[in-house]
C-alpha cells in the first residue's frame, strides 16, 4: 500500500456536506462532533469574489505538528498509508495538539477528556475501498491519490501556512466571473453586510478558558524569582511556602487535563515536545527546591537555573500561538517576569531597571502590533500596567522591595492576562477570512 494524499478540487463541490454525513455514518460510535467540515468562501456573495467551498479534515501531514508536539506520544503516522492517528488510550487531554495543528483537525471530546480526528478510514483502506468521505462524494471532488511531490504547499485558501507538508491536493479554482448584477451596487450598500462576510470566527484560546494557566506560569514565575533572590541576599527561602506553591502549581497543571489520570504520560516525548520538557523541568524545579530549602541548601543554585529553564520551556511553548517576529520577544514572557522580579527581590538595580524598560518597550510594541492588525487595543489597561508594574516597583525597590515585587507581579498577571486574550492559533476558517479581505482589497470595494 502506498502512502496516499486526499484531493480536492472546489470547482464541482456543491457544499451539500454529504462528506460530512458519510464521515459520521463510519464512525459515529467514536465521533463526539464532526471530523470533516465543510467551509463556504464568500457565503453572502460578495459580487466582486468568487463563492466556492472547502471540504477539509485532517490532512494526515508529512511532517505532523500534532506528532511532534503531543507530550503524551498519542499520536503515530503509518508509513504505509501515511495515516496520522491519534490513540485516544494514550491521550491525557492536555489539548496543545489542538493548538499546534494548523487545520484545526483534532477535536476535543469533553466527555472523554481526549482527542478525536479524522483516520483515514484505515478498515476501508485494508479492504480495498476508498475512505467514507470519498466514496460518498456525488460530485466526485474529494478523492484519494498516492502521495504527489508537486502539490501546492502555499498560497490556497484555506491551508494556512506552516511547515506541516498537508497531503492534500486542491485544484486551482477556475475563477467565475462575477454575478451578472447590473449595475455593481455602490460601497455604501456592500458596507452593509461586509462586517457579517469579515466576521472573526470565535477564538480557539481565551482566558476565560485558560486562566488556570495564567496562574501556573504566574506563579511558576514567582517561585523561581523568591528561590533565586534567596541565593543571592534577597528575602530567604520559607520551605513549606516553597512547598504548597508548588502543589499549588503542580494542581494547576493538572486540572487542566482532561485526563488528570494520565498526566504521567507527559514525560513521554522528551525528544521533541517542548510540553513534555516543561513539565520535566517544572518538576525538577519543584524537588530540587523543595529539598535545598528543607535539607540541602546548596543545591539552591541548582534549583533556581531549573526553575528558568522551566520557565523558558514555558515560553517554547507560546510560540505555536503567539509571533511577534524572529526572536518573537514580547512583554509577557514569563523569564522576563521572574528576571524582572529576581533583580527587584535581590536588590540588583540594572537586572531590575534593564528589564522593566525593556518590558514596558516590548509591551508598547505589542499594542502598536495588534492596532496595525485591527485587533483589541485596550489603551486603559496600558496605564495600571505600566504605572503599576513597572514605575512603582522601579521606584520602591530600594527602599520597600517587597511592595515593589507585588506590584510588579499584579502588573505581569494583567500583562499576561492581555496575552492570552491575544493568542491566536491559524485555522482554516482564520485563512479563508484572511484572504477575504485581501480580495476585498485587492477589488478596491470595502
Ligand atoms: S492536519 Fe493537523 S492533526 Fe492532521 S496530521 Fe496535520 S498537523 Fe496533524
Ligand atoms: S496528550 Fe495532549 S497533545 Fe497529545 S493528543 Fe492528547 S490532547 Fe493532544
Ligand atoms: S460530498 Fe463532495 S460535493 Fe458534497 S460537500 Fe463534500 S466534497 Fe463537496
């Protein structure tokens, strides 16, 4: 069997979604929602773009992003088929895979706790037949084919860019001429519906979503700054406030699972998965900091460069979600934060007052970002931010350090809060939306 790419070809698709319909039918007793979705470019007719459709699953990729980020190893690529498949026996729910895959493939099941997605339909293949989806196609614009060196890999609406070689081939749109409408109708009537046809779809990450992590990294942060600062004179070590913090993290961490019962599977892709090396060293830190603050002080030192290369591990892990460039620096980083708050609880005036200016740069850079990216601005947070996270503390530090370090903490927690309403992963919906726009743009007609 060789390895095989699904086709596509937009220019037959009706957008009936029997795909969808036959996909559920096969797999209905596994399949929590659809696998398979079908996407309408242009849904209200904008007389200038053309409207076709998009029927898109899994794409079962060369190069899996779901495979190499997974922590837990639930995921395989048959060399034979190509298939890419995720063994919800193996998964613990911790739901990254959902943000490092581009094609907002894999689906999260809520009563299960883990991940569902496309198979490829591998019984089928065993038998000779074409995958559900295929086979049910009346118009024959899904189809399957042996994997193709020469398909497009940018520039198609739809697949958003990204290194995970999709295999998947979808024919160039033979463009319509727009809709015989007369006279074209003038801006004014097009602004009308325009907001509706550029609608945002709803968000993968929020922080009401997500807030147990803001609290993790928060005080992942804080911990490693206090274990830090007491290696070098600043306020000591209390063990046992070391010690429930830390489950306090650890606690963190966990509920957020939707299998808490399998967390220990996170250790198994240490070779690739930047999650799996995040909790490795989040759990290093934690023992290691644990026993020089009750048994072994001089391995205080030790303990706090785990507790930042956590930290880093941590700040890996954004970069599926959040780009602001090459170095992708920004504001919230949490080394930054516990560097921040390591030279105000120490005492170390130029680590202190570097990282505060650097910080309140980066994060007036970030709001210049996403004002040329027409998203939410928030100017009135700018000020509690930067007045008191970053003028106070650099005003108290010598003579009130520990007022300075909770103000500069309450001032990260609202900056990082701001960062996680900003995270955005790529989807197929987020492209098709994008290249909206560039075709309202490009028409001159917004
Ligand atoms: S489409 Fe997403 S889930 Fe499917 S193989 Fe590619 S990266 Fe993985
Ligand atoms: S363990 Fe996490 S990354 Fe892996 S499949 Fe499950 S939810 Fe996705
Ligand atoms: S069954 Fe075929 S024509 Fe209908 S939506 Fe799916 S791909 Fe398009």
């Amino acid at each position: 069997m060789r390895a095989s790419q699904f086709t596509f070809d937009p220019n037959r698709c009706t957008g009936c979604e029997a795909c969808v319909v036959a996909c559920w039918m096969e797999h209905r007793e596994r399949q929590s929602r659809p696998w398979r979705a079908v996407h309408t470019f242009n849904a209200f007719g904008h007389p200038d773009l053309p409207v076709f459709h998009l029927s898109l699953a899994c794409h079962h990729c060369e190069s899996p992003a779901c495979l190499e980020h997974c922590p837990a190893e639930a995921y395989t690529k048959d060399a034979a088929t190509g298939a890419v498949t995720v063994h919800a026996d193996r998964c613990m729910g911790c739901r990254y895979c959902t943000w490092a895959c581009p094609h907002d493939a894999p689906k999260f099941d809520p009563g299960q706790g883990a991940i569902e997605k496309c198979t490829l339909c591998p019984e089928r293949l065993a038998q000779g037949l074409e995958p559900a989806c295929v086979a049910r196609c009346p118009m024959e614009a899904l189809g399957l084919a042996p994997l193709a060196a020469d398909r497009p890999r940018a520039g198609v609406a739809g697949l958003p860019e990204s290194a995970t070689a999709p295999a998947i081939h979808i024919a160039p749109l033979r463009r319509p001429a727009p809709p015989a409408l007369g006279q074209r109708p003038p801006a004014s009537a097009l602004g009308a519906f325009l907001p509706a046809l550029l609608a945002v779809p709803h968000p993968k990450i929020t922080l009401r979503g997500e807030w147990t992590l803001l609290l993790f990294t928060t005080v992942l942060g804080v911990l490693a700054a206090w274990l830090g600062a007491a290696q070098l004179g600043g306020p000591p070590l209390r063990p046992w406030a070391f010690l429930a913090s830390g489950a306090l993290v650890m606690g963190l961490s966990t509920a957020h699972l939707g299998r808490p019962a399998r967390a220990w599977r996170a250790l198994r892709h240490l070779r690739r998965s930047w999650l799996s090396r995040e909790v490795a060293a989040v759990s290093a830190f934690l023992g290691l900091g644990a026993l020089s603050g009750f048994a072994v002080p001089a391995l205080g030192p030790a303990a706090a460069l785990t507790g930042f290369l956590a930290l880093f591990a941590v700040d890996r892990l954004y970069r599926v979600a959040f780009r602001t460039g090459p170095w992708n620096l920004h504001s919230a980083h949490t080394v930054f934060n516990g560097l921040y708050l390591l030279g105000l609880l120490a005492g170390i005036s130029p680590l202190a007052w570097g990282l505060g200016l650097a910080k309140a740069g980066l994060y007036l850079h970030r709001k210049r970002h996403a004002a040329a990216l027409s998203r939410p601005v928030r100017p009135w947070l700018a000020l509690p931010r930067l007045g008191l996270g970053i003028l106070a503390p650099l005003l108290l530090a010598a003579s009130h350090p520990m007022a300075a370090a909770v103000c500069a903490v309450l001032g990260d927690l609202l900056d990082r809060g701001e960062f996680y309403g900003e995270l955005e992963v790529p989807t197929p919906q987020l492209d098709l939306v994008a290249a909206m726009r560039r075709g309202i743009h490009e028409a001159g007609t917004s």
